[in-house]
C-alpha cells in the first residue's frame, strides 16, 4: 500500500562547528583545570555550535506545556479521571501549578496550549494573550482527546499532522517574540500510557520495559496498563518506519504537537530542554522525521518512568539531573534551565588566564 505523501518538515540547519571550535577553545583558556567544568563546559560548547555564536545566551527562556487528553483512560490506566487535563489547564493559567512556580524561578516563561482536552477550560475561554507574555495560554483543540489505543487508532493521520504544526506554529509565534530556550512540558491523563506505546513502536522494546507507574499506579493495575499497551501494538500494527502512523496509531495529540514544537526550535537554531517521558516520546517522533534535531536537544533529567532511560540511550543524550521526578509539566526541564544558564555565564563571564595574569598549565 502506498504511503500517505508526507508533510513538510521544515529543514534543520547542521551544527555550527566553527562556532563550537571557538566555544571550546575559550573553555581551553578559562581560569580553571582544562575540563574541570565537565558537563557545564560541554552544554556551553554545544550551545555555541546550536545557535552559531560564541558567546551563547539564554535570557528569553520559554516551557511550551501541550495539554490533550486520552481515550485509553477508559480502560483504567490511571489513579485520576480525564477531567483533571482541563482542570490543570485551568490551574496553569492561574499560576498554580508546579509549572508555573519552577518557571518563575528561574526566569521563565510558560505557554500552555489546549491541543485537545475532552472537557471545555473556563479559563480559557476568550482568553488572549501575546506571544512573548510570562503567562500565554491558547485555547486550539484538534480534537477533544484521541480515541481508545486498545481498540483502533488514536487519531486520524490529519490530525496527527495538524498536531505537529501546531508544535511548530507555536515555536514560530514565541520565536517572533524572542526565544534563546525552550523547553517541553505536557498535560494529559493517560498520557504516560500513550508514551511506552509511542517508545515501544519506535524502538522495538517490549510493553513491559516502555511502561511505568504512570501517576502511580500498582499491583493489578500495572499489569492491566501493560497488557493495554500490548494490545494497542498488537490492534494498529504501526509502522516504526512512519513516526507519524506511530503517533497517529498509538500516540496523543500533546505528544504530537511537542514533536512539532522540537523540530521548530531545531529548524531556528533554538536549543531544547527536554522533560521526561512523554517529551522524550515526543523526541522520538521528531528524530524520526527530522534526524538533525537530536543535536539540538539537552536532557533535562531522567524520570522515574523506566522507559524514559531507554529513550534517552536511543537519543545519544546524558541527562543533567537524577531527580526521580514523574510529574511532567516540563517541571525537570525548568530546573535544568539554571544549569544551562550557568553554564551560558561561566563561558561568558568567567576571566580567561591572561585576563586575569594568571599562569596557564605547564604543558
């Protein structure tokens, strides 16, 4: 059967290296041990070769959190009931979650889009806000929620589709109001469920290694969610050659659109912070459509999800932080933006050995 023509995924610029040779061989001049900094010095010199300057920085900092909700809920693979999605988006545009105090912290903004919550969002109605505000919420459903994985197709491939451009019109919108960062978050109950189908299809592990404790499920339940994970695989056969018939197949709406929203931050030269599980399914589907934007991509931490690791493994990334975190919101990325922004200023601020008239290694 022929494939469906695919849609246009915009082009991914190759890592600067000139820039990422220059970055390194300031690192080389610091007053400190060569390589003494590890990590902190890696995340500047790849910074550098991300954004094509020498002197990266970060100080327009944005988590796009992409809320939807999922169909699989119905076959009891969470503690919570769908309307808690549109009772957080709620809760996100009143400033009340994890999110939104992480974010102001360390100085941050939060834009949360309604990809596709099964309730209506009060909060949202005739809200307007700017690209570019500290708190910006978009009310643009594909679909209220995605159908039962267990038992057909999450969506349409149009919808899918329509989900990744929204990711990628959402990283235009914010890029025009100026954006150095971002970083993923999502909302959706079920959704850790959709994710280990997403990883398992893409990545040829098995049900049992993709999924987790979800919200924090156990015992009865566990084994329940695992066996609808296999059933999804077994039901919609979607094809790991396709990210898009994975994320249609088996995936969500939020998955899809933070797919969009890696590969428009890669396509403009933006560095992403990653949260956990679901962006790291989301990362597969954007590695698998657009290759290049792995280099763009920084591991926040590794959540608690055990699939999340084997993710991060196939993605070649390291993550910054082991927290144990399972909440998602884009809560990890937001923490690691501190260590990116620190390691932005100690490239950039730091004397280097003449600078400071002291005397360099023996060599």
């Amino acid at each position: 059967m022929p494939h469906h023509a695919p849609m246009r995924i915009p082009a991914i610029p190759a890592l600067d290296l000139t820039a990422r040779a220059a970055a390194q061989a300031r690192q080389d001049i610091l007053t400190k041990p060569r390589g003494s900094l590890a990590r902190l010095e890696h995340l500047a010199v790849q910074l550098a070769s991300i954004t094509g300057k020498t002197h990266p920085t970060v100080a327009r900092k944005c988590v796009i959190v992409m809320a939807a909700d999922h169909g699989v809920v119905e076959e009891g693979v969470s503690l919570y009931p769908s309307e808690v999605t549109a009772q957080m988006l709620g809760n996100f545009v009143r400033g009340g979650a994890a999110i939104n105090v992480l974010a102001r912290h360390a100085g941050a903004r939060v834009t949360v889009i309604n990809a596709g919550a099964r309730a209506p969002v009060p909060a949202l109605a005739g809200a307007s806000f700017p690209p570019g505000a500290p708190l910006r919420a978009v009310d643009a459903p594909i679909a209220p929620g995605t159908a039962n994985i267990a038992r057909g197709p999450a969506m349409s491939r149009d919808r899918a589709e329509a989900a990744i451009t929204l990711g990628l019109r959402t990283v235009e919108d914010e890029s025009g109001a100026g954006l150095d960062l971002v970083a993923t978050g999502d909302m959706g109950i079920g959704n850790t469920t959709a994710a280990a189908a997403v990883t398992a299809a893409l990545t040829g592990i098995t049900p049992r290694r993709a999924a987790g404790r979800g919200t924090g499920i156990g015992g009865d339940a566990f084994e329940r969610k695992i066996g609808v994970i296999e059933r999804a695989l077994a039901t919609n056969a979607p094809d790991p050659s396709d990210p898009i018939d994975v994320a249609r197949k088996v995936g969500g709406l939020e998955i899809a659109a933070l797919a969009g929203v890696i590969i428009g931050a890669a396509a403009r030269r933006i560095p992403v912070v990653l949260d956990g599980f679901i962006s790291g399914a989301a990362a597969l589907i954007a590695c698998g459509l657009a290759p290049e934007a792995a280099g763009y991509l920084i591991a926040s931490h590794e959540s608690a999800e055990p699939g999340h690791a084997l993710i991060l493994a196939r993605l070649g990334l390291a993550p910054l932080l082991q927290l144990g975190l399972r909440l998602g919101e884009g809560t990890g990325a937001a923490l690691a933006f501190h260590l990116v922004e620190a390691a932005c200023r100690l490239h950039s601020e730091m004397a280097t050995f003449s600078e400071a008239g002291v005397s360099e290694e023996e060599q």
